[in-house]
C-alpha cells in the first residue's frame, strides 16, 4: 500500500476530523509527514494546472471549520475550497446540513498572493453566510460563480476588515490530494 492510500485509508473515519481520538492523530500526522517527504511537485505553486480548481476537504485539523459541526440542529456538510491563481482569488465553502429549509453554507472569500514555490498569502476580503434554498445553492461551483461577480448576495454577504492575513504553505501536490499547513498550525488535507 503507498503512503498516499495509507493516508486516504486512515482517514476514511475520521469524519474530516470530527471523530479524531488522540492515537489516530497521531498516526494520520506521522503518514503526512511522511507523504511530504515524497511531494511530486516541490514547487506546487509554479504548476496552477495542478493547483486551481475545487477542492474537497477530507480531513482538517482547524477548529473553527470543525466548530461549524456544534451549532444547535446543524451537521457539518461539504467543505470545499477552489483555487484560482490566475484571477488571485481562493473560495472557501462550508455546507451546513439541517432542516429542509435551514440549511445553510457559509462562504469565505479570500485574495491569494503566491510567496513563494511552496507558499500563499491569503487576505480575507468578503463573508457570505445564508440558507442554500434563497441562494438557491446547489453546488460549489454555481456559488462560486455567483461570488466572482462581486454582486451582493442575498444573504449576510459583508466585506472583512480589519486583521485577516494568513498564509498557508503546500506542502504535497499530486492531480489529485493536496496538503497545507497553516500560520496557526492547521492541517489540512483535501482531494479533487
């Protein structure tokens, strides 16, 4: 078994980290670890051909993105984030599953600034939260559609100010399994 099915096999039930006991930690971090060492692409911000495009999250170790699983009669659905180097634009998605009509998706919109072969800058400029039925939200891609217009949606659709500079570096890049690490120390690990 490769590294790369090891570590897809490890986290197969851990709910994207929601169902994560400190031993399966610990060993899904050892195979990253190890998966980063045999990076195909040790420039990963030189190939957009590889790097744009939507991507799902399969596991994260962030807990403001796993904070979304405790809001009251919410599941944490989807989360998704694309890339689009070109345009300088990343689109983070979180789908939050409840009652037929109170299901929602929170999106964030961010700025990218390639650093460096291995790291983005990401300053966060717009946050749109609101139910999928009056977004008539059916998948990311149509809402990241939407988004790019820079037409106000209708929902909580405001602009970020203030402090809201990150970067995250990639780590490991292949078609189709990316790996980040962030400035605060978040993990995240998602396929296309």
């Amino acid at each position: 078994m490769s590294k790369k099915e090891e570590l897809l096999t490890a986290l197969t039930p851990l709910q994207r980290g929601l169902k994560v006991n400190q031993d399966q930690l610990q060993t899904v971090m050892a195979i990253i670890t190890e998966l980063e060492k045999l990076n195909p692409n040790t420039s990963p911000t030189t190939v957009p051909h590889i790097l744009d495009g939507n991507w799902q999250m399969l596991f994260t170790t962030s807990k403001s993105i796993l904070g979304f699983d405790r809001l009251p009669l919410t599941t944490l659905g989807g989360i998704y984030q694309y890339i689009d180097t070109d345009r300088g634009k990343v689109y983070n998605i979180a789908e939050l599953q409840s009652l037929p009509l109170l299901s929602s998706v929170v999106s964030v919109v961010a700025d990218l600034t390639i650093v460096s072969a291995q790291r983005v800058a990401v300053k966060f400029t717009r946050s749109v939260v609101g139910f999928q039925s009056l977004l008539q939200y059916k998948t990311p891609e149509q809402l990241i559609a939407q988004l790019s217009t820079g037409t106000r949606l209708f929902a909580l659709d405001t602009p970020i100010n203030g402090r809201t500079d990150a970067w995250v570096d990639i780590t490991y890049l292949d078609e189709n399994l990316r790996i980040t690490r962030g400035n605060e120390g978040n993990v995240f690990v998602l396929k296309k």
